[in-house]
C-alpha cells in the first residue's frame, strides 16, 4: 500500500472515528448508558481514533522512506486492527451480542503486530544514520 493510499484509509478511518464517537456521545448516549455499554463504545471510539492517526503517521513515514516496505504490513494491520478490535465493540455495545467479546483481542492482536511491524521497518534499516 502507497504512502498516499495509508493517508487517505486514516484520513476516512479518523473521520468515521469523529463521526461515531460524536453519535455515540450524542444519539446513543442514553441507550448505551441504560445497557451499561458507554463504556465499551468510547474504549471503541478511543482506539479507532488512536490507531487512525497512527496510520496516518505511518502513510507520513512510507512517504519519507519508501525503502521501508514493512510500512505497508504494518497499515494493512493497523485497519483489521480497528476493523475488529474497534469494530467488534461497536457492535458489542450497540447489539448486546457479547459472544463479539471473544473477537476482539484478535484485533488488539493486529495492533500489536502492526506496532511491530514499524519497529521492525526501522530495525531492518538500523544501517542508515538518517530517519
């Protein structure tokens, strides 16, 4: 994935970030709070938004070192990353299925690997004295 194309799946992903957690905080903040769920949906909304600038941190980076092709494992994660982890609590708080509980660390697992990815992007390129 190009660096341009990273920047613009975390310029949309941080846009839909803004966008559910002002619905969240605004239109369902009464039904979450009754379901005991508003918790759940800002731990959601705080993540999605955390790892959507770090994708976009990510597309800045392959743009100033497109050698570092891990950069791209590493946004392909980040996404199935939010997809799930953010995704699955979405539903979770919005639905009560609370079986998607069992989906979600695997995209905190995403997470993890993408955060890796970036460090070994930088790891592999250890031989360069510039960023």
């Amino acid at each position: 994935m190009s660096g341009k194309k990273i920047i613009q799946a975390a310029a949309i992903l941080g846009a839909l970030a803004v966008g559910i957690g002002a619905f969240g905080a605004h239109g369902l903040k009464a039904s979450l709070m009754a379901s005991g769920r508003l918790e759940t949906f800002e731990t959601a909304v705080k993540y999605h938004f955390y790892h959507s600038l770090a994708l976009f941190l990510i597309g800045i980076l392959s743009l100033i070192k497109p050698t570092w092709k891990t950069l791209s494992s590493s946004s392909v994660l980040m996404i199935l990353g939010i997809l799930i982890f953010s995704g699955s609590l979405y539903v979770l708080s919005l639905s009560g299925i609370t079986w998607l509980g069992a989906i979600t660390p695997l995209g905190g697992i995403a997470f993890i690997l993408a955060w890796l990815s970036v460090f070994w992007a930088a790891f592999k390129d250890s031989n360069s004295s510039d960023l």
